[in-house]
C-alpha cells in the first residue's frame, strides 16, 4: 500500500497541498483510510482536514466557532454565506415553510413524468448529463419552484439559460478555492458575476409579470407564487431584494447537486451488477422505499465532494481529551472529510461493503448542522426517481467513463438502452 504520509512529510512546503489534491482526486479511498488510521486530524497548508465521524460533526454542528465565512465574498446576504443571523434564520424558515413538505408526492410524480419525457425524446441513447440530469430538475425549478428561464409571454423558457446561471454560480461558490486551486480563478469568479446580473435582471421582469398574473388567477399553485402572495410584515425586512435572492437560490441550489448525485449514482450501480440487479427489480416494481437505499448507499462510493470547508473564528481544540487532541487557531480553514466520515469504520462498518442496511448514523450528502440543506426533502425524491426512471430501461450500458472535462462537474456521458420505461 502505498505509504501516503511518509511520502508527504518528505515532500517539500510547496509540493505539499498538490499531493493532498492529486490522492484526494485519484487515490481518495486508500489515502483518507490511511489518515483515519494514522493522522485523524491533518494540518496542511491547505487548510486542517478532518477524517474521522466525530471530528466532522464536531466541525459542522457549531457555527459559532467553525463559520461560513468563505461562502461571503460569492454569495453575500444569502442563508448559506450567513450564520446565526436573520439572513439565515428568517430566510431559512420562511423558504422551509414555502417549501411545504406536503407538496413531495406531487412533486416526485412531476419529477417522473419529466424523466420519462426526456428518455422517450432520446430513443435509446442519451447525453445524459446535460439532456437528463440537468434538464430534469431545471424543469422541476420551473414547474414546481415556479421559477422559468427567460422568455417572452407565450414562449417556451430558456433552459440553457438557466443551466449556465446555476452552473457559473455553483463552480464559483462551492469549487473555486485555494484548496481546490481551479485553473483560472479570477475568470470563473467573474463569470458568476456576469451570470448573477442576468439572473437578477430577469427576475426584475418575471417577478412583477408573475405577480400581475396572480392577480389574474389568484389559484396558482408553486413556490414562487407562493412567495409573492404571501403579506410579509415590513418589520420582518424580507423585502423584494431579499425574495429576489431566495428565488435565485432555489435555482443555483438545485442542478449541479442532483446532476452529480444522479449520474455517479447511476454510474456506481452500472458497476456493481448484483445491486444493480436488486435494485432495477425494486424500479420495475416502483417499490420506492426498497429502491432509495440503493440509491443513498452508492452514493457513499461517490459522493459529490469528498470534504466541506468552514473557517475558524476562534482558537479550538477538536476530540478534546482523547490522544488525537488538536488545537487549530483562529483564521485556519477546516476540511471536514465527509467522505472519510461515511468510511468510517466506528459508524459504517466494513465501509468497503455496499450496505443498504446502514442505520442510526447520519450521512453528510445533504449536509450536517445548521447549513443543511434547504432542499432535503425535494432532494430525497427527486434523486431516487430520476436514477428509478433510467434504471427502468431495458439493456442500460453506459458508453465509457463520465466525462468531467478538467472540471469538478460531470459534463458528458451518454446511455444506451433499448425500451422499457
Ligand atoms: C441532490 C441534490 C442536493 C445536494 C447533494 C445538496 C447538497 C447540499 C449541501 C452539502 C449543503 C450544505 C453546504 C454547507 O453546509 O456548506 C446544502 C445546503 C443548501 N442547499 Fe442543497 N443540495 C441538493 C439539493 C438542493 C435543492 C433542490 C435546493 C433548493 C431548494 C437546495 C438548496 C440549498 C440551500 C439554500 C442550502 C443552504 C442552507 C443553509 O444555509 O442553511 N439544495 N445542500
């Protein structure tokens, strides 16, 4: 096996980082199973990776101390670029309440019917990153979230559009840090910007033309309308400005999430055919509650990032008073390995088994703590029945490997299948 930190502690200060990178990116398996077993808690010049279970929830169940702060100069007053303030607190409650729990039968049906219709126009073959994965929930954004790309009254909405929107913003606020070290920085910072602008100047002709709409026809029935009808007490400050932003959220929360999820969940049970097999029985049956283990657990072997990042507002020791006690100061990035986290044998034992069976133990694909995620519950259907629907098929083969592109994003993979649906 090879020996990840003894090489590392005698590579020099500048190699340093790119080795952490390049066996994150290549090797993620071996080498965070070496750091759970050797140096749990691992300081670098990227920043303090976390590798075990309890250090990660250590990490993100306090935002007091370990903060949101990074997410600021990329997403400003919006929930997640906040902690402990009225941008998240109010912002948070008030698009939970909007984002009626009831709503999640009708909205997986919907979410179906959309998968169905983009794997019937394909006939047989499919991109399926930009023709399915991202299609699907930009139509469910308009569908159900009530929020269209541009486009003038009577005409079909923009999806690509809307598809370039969420993707320079997702690249810019999740990927684009020192500890990632993307190519060209400044231009993909720049290109959120520009996409922002549009994003805002379209919502400043939607929201009004949706509005008068509503006075129109008062029964519309999604979560922008739901918004708008809403009498929000001005003392409460979520005015048009903070509603404009939430609505943008709803969007820049949702494509590049579930494509990922989606397309390495698919491509993981490709590569496992006696789970593939189980599991397309259950698809096939539209046994859902037996289907969707299958679906959270390939996930653990690809989740959409193997680390979170949070910035430490205070001196803090991490597992006090065990033997891995660590001190990290005030201004230091932490990594929580969420990946390592969901390997870790203490809480998901014999990690390397797909287990559909794991109970009682958190997973961190939606996030932990105070910042988890605002679409959870849509999240949970929307994933399992977009992989249900492909793996209905019949005959499904993928045609190589997912093509990233250089990119953190799948950005190219086509399916073959034959019928079936
Ligand atoms: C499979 C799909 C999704 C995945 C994998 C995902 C993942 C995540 C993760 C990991 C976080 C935490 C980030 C952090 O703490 O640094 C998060 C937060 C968030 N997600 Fe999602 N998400 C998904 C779908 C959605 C959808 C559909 C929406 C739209 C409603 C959404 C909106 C948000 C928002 C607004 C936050 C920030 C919440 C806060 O600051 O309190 N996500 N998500």
């Amino acid at each position: 096996m090879t020996q990840y930190l003894a090489i590392y502690d005698q590579a020099t200060p500048e190699q340093q980082p790119k080795l952490v990178r390049t066996w994150l990116k290549n090797e993620p398996v071996p080498f965070m199973k070496q750091l759970r077993r050797e140096r749990p808690i691992f300081p670098t010049a990227n920043g303090t990776y976390l590798a075990l279970y309890e250090d990660c929830i250590e990490a993100l169940r306090q935002p007091a101390v370990m903060s949101v702060r990074l997410y600021k100069p990329k997403m400003g007053d919006f929930m997640l670029a906040n902690d402990l303030t009225i941008a998240n607190w109010r912002d948070k409650g008030i698009m939970q309440a909007m984002l009626n729990p009831n709503d999640i039968p009708r909205v997986r049906a919907m979410i179906g019917r959309q998968c169905d219709a983009a794997l019937d126009a394909a006939e047989g073959r499919i991109e399926a990153v930009n023709r399915y994965a991202r299609k699907v929930p930009i139509r469910m954004v308009d569908e159900y979230f009530g929020f269209p790309g541009p486009h003038d009254p009577g005409k079909p909405p923009n999806d690509d559009k809307m598809i370039e929107w969420s993707y320079a913003n997702q690249l810019d606020a999740f990927r684009n840090y020192p500890f990632n070290d993307l190519d060209n920085p400044e231009q993909i910072f720049r290109n959120s910007r520009v996409a922002l602008a549009e994003m805002r100047d379209w919502l400043t002709i939607y929201l009004p033309r949706k509005g008068a709409s509503l006075q129109q026809n008062p029964g519309q029935d999604d979560v922008v309308a739901r918004m708008l009808k809403t009498r929000f007490d001005p003392a409460l400050g979520f005015d048009g400005a903070a509603l404009a932003l939430n609505v943008g959220g709803l969007l820049i929360g949702a494509v590049e999430t579930t494509q990922q999820v989606v397309v390495q969940v698919i491509d993981q049970l490709l590569k496992r055919p006696v789970q593939f097999a189980a599991a397309r029985r259950h698809a096939l049956a539209d046994e859902d509650a037996a289907f969707d283990p299958y679906v959270w657990e390939a996930l653990r072997f690809a989740p959409i990032s193997p680390f979170m990042f949070r910035y430490v507002e205070q001196d803090y020791t991490f597992a006090k008073g065990t033997a891995r006690a660590h001190t990290v100061p005030a201004g230091t990035t932490v990594l929580p390995l969420t990946w390592s986290a969901m390997s870790d044998e203490r809480y998901f034992p014999r990690p390397d088994e797909f287990n559909i069976n794991r109970t009682g133990v958190d997973t961190f694909h939606l996030g932990y703590g105070h910042h988890d995620c605002l679409g959870r519950m849509v999240a949970t259907v929307m994933v399992p029945e977009m992989v249900k629907r492909v793996l209905r098929r019949d005959s499904l083969s993928a045609e190589g490997a997912i093509d990233f592109q250089g990119t953190p994003y799948p950005q190219s993979w086509w399916l073959r299948f034959s019928a079936g649906g």
